[in-house]
C-alpha cells in the first residue's frame, strides 16, 4: 500500500510541474510586445522600442540583447518566414499571428544571434506559454526544435538554386521582390545590389548632429565620438544618445549623415538667400540643422508641416523660428515669398532600410504611385512660393528611379522657368561616387549613410 501511495505522490507531482506557471524573461516578453504592435497595429520599431526600453528596469546587456532581437528579427522577416514555410504545416497566412511571431523571433535567436540553440527554443517556448498559451506553445516547440534540427545554409540550399537573380537575392537577403528589382534597375549590377541589400540588413551606428550655435561636432567628439567622414556637423557614438546631456537638453540632436548633408548641401547652394522655407519639415531632423545655419547669419527661417503633432516635435527643435501647420501644396496661401525652399518629399523611406527595418514589409507599389503624385503636387507648392533667382532644393530618403531622376525629368518639364544646378561644386572632396545626373544620390553599401538623394533647382529670372 505504502509502494503504491508512493507512485501516486511521483505522478501528480510530475503533472503538478508539467503545468508550473510560464516563466518566460522580461526582455523576449518586451520584444514580442513591441513587434506585435509592428506586425499588426502598425507601429514603428524605432518609436516604440527606445519607449519601452526606457519605461523598463531592463539593464544595458538586456537592452542591447532586446534591440538587436526585435530589429533583427523586423529585418530577416522574409528569410524567416521561407524556412518556417518549409516546417509550418499551412500557410503562414492561416496560422495564428502570435504563432507566426514568436516562430520569427525563435528563429532569429537560432540563425542569427550568439544565443545557444537549448537557450533559443526554451526560451522562446517559455515566452509561448505565456503569450499564447500552452497549446499553441507546444506547436511553436515543435516547430522550433525542428527548425534547430538543421544549420542555416540546409533551410536557405532550395533559394541557393534559384536561377533568377532577383528572387534568389530576395529570399536570402530578406527584401520584397520590387525593392531588389528597384535597386538593379539603378546600379545594373547584381554584385553592387547585393551590397546594398547586406547594408540595409547592417545595423547603423547612432548618428548625432551638433547644432551651429547650440553645439559644435568639437562637443560630440570630446564625449568620445568619431567625426563623420563627410558631414561637419556630426559624431558616430557607442553610447545610447538618451543618455547624452546635449540630446536630452536639445543642443544637439540624432540624425543620419546622409540627412545632414542633404542640409549641409542645401544650406550652402542658399547662402545668399534672406527667407528659407522647409515646406515638409516631418519630425523636424533637417529643420533643426537649418534653423541652427539661418539663425547664426541671422537669416529668417519657417518650417511648414502638416500634421500637428509633428509640427509639435518641430517647435522643440527650430528654437523659437515659425513654424506653420497646414498642406504643403496650399502654402502659397500664407501670401509670402521665399529666396530658397527644401521639399524634403514624403517617399517610400526606401534609403532608411538600416533604421527603419519594418518599412520594407509595408511599401508597395501602389504605395509609390500614390507617392509621386504628391511628390509632384508638393514640388508645384513650392514652386509657387518660390523667388525668381532662388534655390529650390527636392530631396527624398529614396533612390527609387520613379522618386528621384524621374521626378527631375518631369519638374524640368512642367517648369522651364526652372534650371537645374549641379551639387557636385558642394560635395565634400572627399565625398566620391555620391552623384546622379547632377543630383546628390548616396548609396549605404558605399557610404555609410543612408541612401538619400537631392537634386538642386534656380528659377530663372526672367
């Protein structure tokens, strides 16, 4: 009788244990919620995750661990998904979305992260029983364990053999079809495109910009970061820029090199000009380098966004310069004149693919017919406010044909009052291989910056 009292304790505390509750660690549980808000509520990585890290008690290896994990797994999505498509027994469309997520994530810490192959499946099947619950758990540990079953280049040998250059390079380097086409329609060459997709897949360094006036990149260097190659005004730092004096109290500010020198270039071809207007001034980067430049020469300067809360953001960092709220294409309503106006046009962001990882997953080409249309409108605003003899500066974060040569095509052919200037008198010397047709077109795989773009136009005086 005792034997079998004995066996009876061994079973229901097996199964007491078997059902303990999930203990998953607070950094994959962090991750998953930010990427939930990603994936399906449309969120932006690089708004939300610097909020949750900085509402959390994580410390700074759990921080890094989370940002290259949600990053990370934003970026390599389209790989991910290939080799969870040849283990999932149906379409990933109709399996549950937290399934499908945290599937991402697992996979992620399996191929792409220093995290031991036992630590990524248990830990991601732990934070399953938490998110999902423990049904669905087990289906994600049985995926998972059979995905770790194999190395990398065993999921990715049936894409190695895919003879067409673009479908290939887009399932091993994680971008969508239209975007990889897009970049050899401009470089005509697989080898540079493959370069560019690698670069876009490398997480960037932080970028700060000092602000002439506020701060000098001399301040970013003596906090012990590295002077940008081109631009002279920024640092590349190892250090959170949150935890920065002069960022937290807005004497300097975050922004990639290739934005500054989309200002530095513009503000140099403007030099003589009295009245500057940044008719799209977005979260306020490019108008807060500007404002600094006018405010120093003692030159006016007005920012215009649309949105309210962007304008918002634009107030904090233009310093007491106006900014006005409303339609860019509608601005010759104010009934004023300009000397030089940046169109600094909303795009597909497909220059910002470092930073801004889920974009490639939302951008479609209804998206960029859609887009230069107004890229067009916004560059007739402009236009309308525009001096005779001034500068008219059109810049995008994309070097899609359709978004940049094209659009200077046609705004040369709608308006002949317009001719165009050549940047290249305005490069830095050291800046090589930066041009396109006379334009500005930086590229990531060659220059360490975002893949931004410019193009500079005079109306003529008569």
């Amino acid at each position: 009788m005792e034997c079998v009292l004995r066996q009876v304790s061994v079973l229901v505390k097996a199964r007491r244990d078997s059902f303990k509750s999930p203990k998953p660690d607070a950094v994959r549980v962090l991750v998953f919620d930010v990427l939930t808000e990603v994936n399906h509520r449309d969120g932006y990585s690089n708004l939300l995750l610097p909020s949750a890290l900085a509402a959390s008690t994580l410390d700074a290896r759990d921080k890094g661990f989370a940002t290259e994990l949600l990053y990370g797994a934003i970026r390599m999505q389209g790989r991910h998904d290939y080799i969870l498509g040849q283990v999932f027994d149906r379409p990933i469309a109709e399996l549950d979305a937290g399934i499908v997520d945290i599937c991402r994530l697992g996979v992620h810490q399996l191929f792409e992260m220093r995290v031991a192959t036992h630590a990524a499946v248990s830990a991601t099947v732990e934070l399953a029983r938490k998110a999902i619950g423990e049904s669905k758990a087990s289906y994600v540990n049985a995926i998972l364990r059979k995905v770790s079953a194999q190395d990398l280049s065993y999921w990715l040998a049936p894409a190695q053999e895919i003879t067409d250059d673009i479908s290939r390079l887009s399932i091993i380097h994680s971008h969508p079809e239209w975007i990889v086409s897009a970049y050899f329609d401009l470089l005509k060459n697989i080898g540079k495109v493959e370069a560019e997709l690698i670069a876009n897949n490398t997480p960037a360094q932080p970028t700060l910009v000092s602000w002439p006036g506020l701060s000098t990149q001399e301040d970013l260097i003596a906090l012990g970061g590295v002077a940008t190659p081109f631009s002279p005004y920024g640092a590349k730092v190892d250090s959170p820029p949150a935890s920065i004096d002069l960022i937290r109290h807005r004497l300097a500010g975050v922004q990639d090199e290739g934005s500054q020198l989309v200002a530095h270039i513009f503000s140099l071809a403007a030099h003589g000009s009295e009245r500057i207007l940044d008719l799209c001034a977005g979260p306020g980067g490019k108008a807060a380098l500007l404002s600094s430049i006018a405010r120093e020469s003692g030159r006016v300067f007005i920012a215009n966004e649309v949105s309210e809360a962007r304008a918002a953001l634009v107030k904090k960092v233009v310093k007491g310069a106006q900014v006005w709220v409303g339609d860019g294409r509608k601005v010759a309503e104010h009934g004023e004149s300009f000397d030089a106006v940046l169109v600094d046009a909303p795009c597909t962001g497909l220059g910002a693919l470092r930073r801004r990882p889920e974009v490639r997953w939302r951008r479609t080409l209804q998206d960029l017919r859609e887009l230069t249309e107004l890229q067009s409108e916004l560059a007739d605003g402009a236009l309308s406010v525009l001096n005779p003899g001034g500068i008219f500066g059109y810049a995008t974060c994309s070097p899609h044909y359709a978004e940049t040569s094209a659009q200077v095509k046609a705004l040369l052919k709608k308006h002949p009052e317009l001719e165009q200037v050549d940047v290249t008198s305005y490069l830095p010397e050291n800046l090589h291989g930066a041009t396109r047709d006379g334009a500005l077109s930086l590229w990531a795989s060659v220059h360490n910056t975002d893949s931004m773009y410019l193009a500079l136009f005079r109306k003529r005086m008569d």
